[in-house]
C-alpha cells in the first residue's frame, strides 16, 4: 500500500464514520457479540468476513478501488510496539510501550472519537501494545495453516486471533474493538488465513458445523446470519469473491505488507547458523577484545521461552501469556481450552527455540529497529542455539544502526553464517515435525517477501 492509497483508505474511513456507517458497524458487532453469537462458535470465521466486507463496501462509496488493508502481525509477534504498523506512518504508536493503556499520540487516528455505547460523551481510542500478553509467532500460524480438518483449525484460528486483541489491548479488548480501526487490519489478516486454507481444503466446511456449546449458533451452511437484515449465509461468504473482494492478485494486499517494510526484513528461512559451539571458546574480534563468546545456557528453562520484556535475546520466540479471566469470561470462552490452547502453543515455542541454527522470521533479529532502541540499554545480546548460547558484546563507541550492523556482523563472522539454497536435512526435519511441511512455511512466509515478480504489475 502506498502513501497514496493509505491516505485514501484513512479519508475513507474518516468519510464513512461522518456518515455514521462506522459507529453503526461497531454497534452490530457489539449487539451480536453480547449474546455469544459470533464467537468462540462455528461460524466467527464467516460472520467477520461478512462484517469487513461490509465496511469494506461503505469505504468504496467514498474510493471505488478501496480496500482494507491486513496486518500480519505474526511477524511482529515478538514486539507489537515496534511493528510499522503500530507506528506514526499507519495506525499510530503509544507512549506508555506495552505498560499501561494510553491514546495514540501519532498516526492516522489522534483524533478518532471513541463513544462507547451508553456513554454521552467521547473520548480517545485507547491501546496499550501489551509486552507480557504475546502473540502467536510464524511458526503457530504456520502449524493452524496445516491443520487439516475444518473443525480443528477454525477453532485454532479463533483462539490465535484472541492474543492479539487482548496483546493490542484497550478498546480492542471489549465488544466494541471495531472502534479501533486496527481491527479491520487485524480481522483481514485472520480473513487471508482462513482463505489461505480454503485453498488448500477441499473440505471448507460441512453442513455439520463443528459443534460447539452456542445454541444460537447457525447449524448448517444456509442459515442467514444475524444481522438477518444482510441476507447472508454462511455458504455466501465461502467464496470471497461473492463479497467483491479477493486476495487472488497479490498487489492488493501484498503491496500493503511492502509499503510496511517487510520485504527490507529479508525473511529468509535458509539461514542457518553452524551449531558446533563449544562452552568456553571466545571468538577474538579483530582490535583483540572478547567481543564474542560462547556460554552454556544458565537456566536452560527461563532460556528456552524468554520473557515478553527481555529483549537480549534476539533468536529465542518469548512465550505468551494466559489470555485474561475477564476476557476469556466474556467471550465464553472455555478456560480450560484456553489454557490447553497456551500451553500446547509455549510447547511448540521452546520446540521451535531449540531446533539448532534456526532464526525464526518473527524474531528479533530482523527487527532492527527495535533492538537499534534496545542497544543503549544493553552491554550484550544473546543468540541461544540449543543449550548453547553465544554471547555478543555491544561496541559502545557505535549507536543504533551501527550498532546493530557491527552486532550482526559479528555474529555472521563468529558463526559462519551461511546463505544455503536449501536448509540442512535435520533442521529441515524439525521444522516439518513441529510445524508442519514446510513448503507451507515458505508459503508463509512469501506474503512477507513478496515475489519481486508481483510489484511489476501494475494497478
Ligand atoms: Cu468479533
């Protein structure tokens, strides 16, 4: 998405609300959210495609070629505060980072009026950019994309969705989130999965939905969801291109992920690091100092799964919280699969973190401005390679991106990192034993890194 279109679909947006389409939107989603209807249950994957494509529709009365843009916030897992998307050019950041809730004080929507409904006055939007919730990582969406029965993934693909609302925090906790207008981005990156696996599902849905503990629920594909006043069935919205929208040409939504400098982050899952690391060996940096050294791991378990706020280790996926009782309360949603559902995804984390030599896509190391902020606060970062971690010392006499690019090019020098074609057989195994094969992992990761092939289109 260029600047152009961005500011296109803000003006939209802003048009849309003028007329009160907006405020109307939220409104339906908190109406039907209040009774259970259109979560935690069968068809909280159509519902919310209908729901975008009806803003959708509203935004086009304004920019005919409008369209939503998707946030795929997986690859900002590791730091939503850091993410583009969270930031001055699109959505806006906030200064509190992460610790408490606060208003976006830059971006498209300083002054986008919140009126909660029974309320006569209004307020700012508010956020908090959670740094101890998480979010789900790659390699989870990636494991949810290979599931392979509908009523296995759909609830999958639910219980992942909820970590971002409850980790962007604010607004986007209660029935009213569509205030936040990252919702629609949010809800278009949950849309593009359910797509995404459509594709490669022949069993979209069946007539017998997965059952689920919500009687107001629709029980097959030709039931009209609530609103009724829309006439949509769920079997209407299987096929997006009956909404009008598509992710079939990837300029669409792909250009969107480019304006987000995804493409710089260089997702490249061939990368691997050579695992012969031994205890005790320092690598001598050139001026002679122990610039780089290699450690056993102190506390193996806090290492596997580091914390949310530890921003040392740059390989390592942090863990993610429990999702909040008072969230999980109500939405309806089982306590007991919440916790199943948070525990198995931390099992697959620390399964991914000790694979040796793997960099996660979502990691920090390809988030260098973070870790360009994080480098005052630091005399060292980490790298952990199975029990093993290397020790990088921060050269004092550089700041941010020196500082970084000295970091990571000791590491490639220490390491001997290479740029292989194909990943080794083992890592290659691991990955497809954890989560899943990979070719869909690099299909993952292709909306990252487009194919240069894409942007020579085009409209
Ligand atoms: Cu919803």
């Amino acid at each position: 998405m260029d600047p152009q279109e961005w500011a296109d679909f803000t003006v939209a947006l802003w048009a849309v609300r003028a007329a009160g389409g907006y405020d109307a939107l939220t409104q339906i989603h908190n109406q039907w959210a209040v009774d259970g209807r259109i979560h935690n249950n069968n068809f909280f994957a159509a519902w919310h495609r209908g729901f975008t494509a009806a803003l959708e529709h509203q935004l086009r009365r304004y920019v005919p070629k409008c369209a939503i843009p998707y946030w795929a916030w997986a690859v900002d897992s590791q730091s939503l505060r850091s993410s583009v998307v969270l930031s001055a050019r699109y959505y806006g950041s906030v200064v509190s980072n992460g610790r408490s809730i606060s208003c976006p004080t830059d971006g498209a929507f300083v002054s986008w009026p919140i009126r909660p409904s029974g309320s006569s006055s209004s307020r700012c939007l508010r956020r908090q950019y959670s740094q101890s919730q998480g979010v789900a990582p790659t390699e989870e969406i990636n494991r949810i994309l290979n599931i392979g029965s509908w009523t296995s993934f759909a609830p999958a693909l639910e219980m992942a969705h909820n970590f971002l609302h409850v980790a962007v925090g604010g607004d986007m906790t209660s029935f009213e989130s569509p205030h936040d207008p990252t919702f629609w981005a949010h809800h278009g990156f949950i849309d593009y999965l359910w797509y995404l696996w459509q594709k490669k599902n022949s069993e979209t849905m069946t007539n017998v939905l997965y059952s689920n503990n919500n009687s107001q629920a629709p029980r097959t594909l030709d039931t009209v969801m609530q609103p009724t006043s829309w006439g949509l069935t769920i079997r209407d919205t299987l096929d997006v291109e009956n909404l009008c929208f598509t992710y079939a040409d990837p300029i669409i939504r792909k250009d969107f992920i480019d304006g987000l400098n995804l493409r710089k982050r260089s997702v490249d899952p061939s990368i691997v690091l050579d695992p012969q690391l031994e205890a005790g060996v320092s690598i001598a940096a050139e001026d002679g100092g122990k610039d780089v050294y290699v450690e056993d791991v102190p506390d193996k378990d806090e290492a596997e799964l580091p914390k949310a706020d530890n921003y040392q280790d740059l390989t390592g996926l942090r863990s993610l919280s429990y999702l909040p009782d008072a969230f999980l309360k109500m939405r309806r949603i089982s306590k007991a699969k919440a916790t199943k559902y948070t525990d198995d995804l931390n099992s697959l984390i620390r399964t991914v973190n000790l694979i040796p030599g793997y960099i996660s896509p979502s990691s920090l190391w390809y988030r260098e401005e973070l870790f360009a902020e994080a480098i005052s606060e630091h005399d060292h970062f980490y790298i952990n390679i199975g029990s093993k971690r290397l020790v990088i010392n921060v050269n004092k006499n550089l700041s941010g991106y020196d500082a970084v690019k000295d970091i990571k090019a000791k590491c490639h020098a220490a390491l001997k990192v290479n740029h292989i074609s194909a990943p080794s057989h083992s890592y290659h195994d691991q990955l497809k034993e954890t989560i899943g094969e990979p070719t869909n992992f690099c299909r993952l990761v292709d909306p990252f890194q487009p194919n240069p092939a894409d942007y020579d289109k085009t409209d």
